[in-house]
C-alpha cells in the first residue's frame, strides 16, 4: 500500500473511531503536524511510527471494509498500473 493509500486508511479508522488527529498523535508520541502529514501522505512514517499508528488505531467495523473492497474492486485502473483502460 502506497504511503498515500496508508494515510487515507488510517484517516477513515480515526474518523470511524471517533478520534481527532491530536488523539492519534499523542497515543503514538508524535506532533499532530507530523501525524497529519501521514496521514495526507506527504510524510513517510518510520516503521516504528507505522506499528504504533497501527495499534493505536481500532480496526474499521466490517460492514465499512466490505464497502471499502467493492469500491476498489469497481476503480478503474489507470494505465500501466497493471490493469486495462477501456
């Protein structure tokens, strides 16, 4: 998952969980500056960072998951991404 794509998924389980980006920071150790520049993806987290955000983040509920995987599936790809333009 690019840093980006990480950045958006841990933006909507903060959401989700009702927390704001200072809850996630302070949790991990990190300033809201850098933790918001994570999460928009203009900041490479450290791999410590990284599990920290992970643990500190609950997991989506299911039904979220589900909805997130068919949009996905539904994207369309974009050329040499791997996938077919139509």
């Amino acid at each position: 998952m690019s840093d980006q794509a990480n950045g958006l998924f841990w933006k909507l389980r903060r959401v989700a969980a009702g927390l704001r980006q200072q809850d996630v920071a302070s949790l991990v150790g990190i300033s809201t500056t850098r933790y918001s520049a994570i999460e928009r993806g203009e900041v490479q987290p450290s791999p410590l960072d990284s599990e920290l955000i992970e643990n500190a983040l609950p997991p989506l509920p299911g039904r979220l998951i589900s909805d997130l995987r068919s949009i996905e599936k539904e994207k369309p790809r974009e050329p040499g991404k791997g996938g077919t333009v139509s």
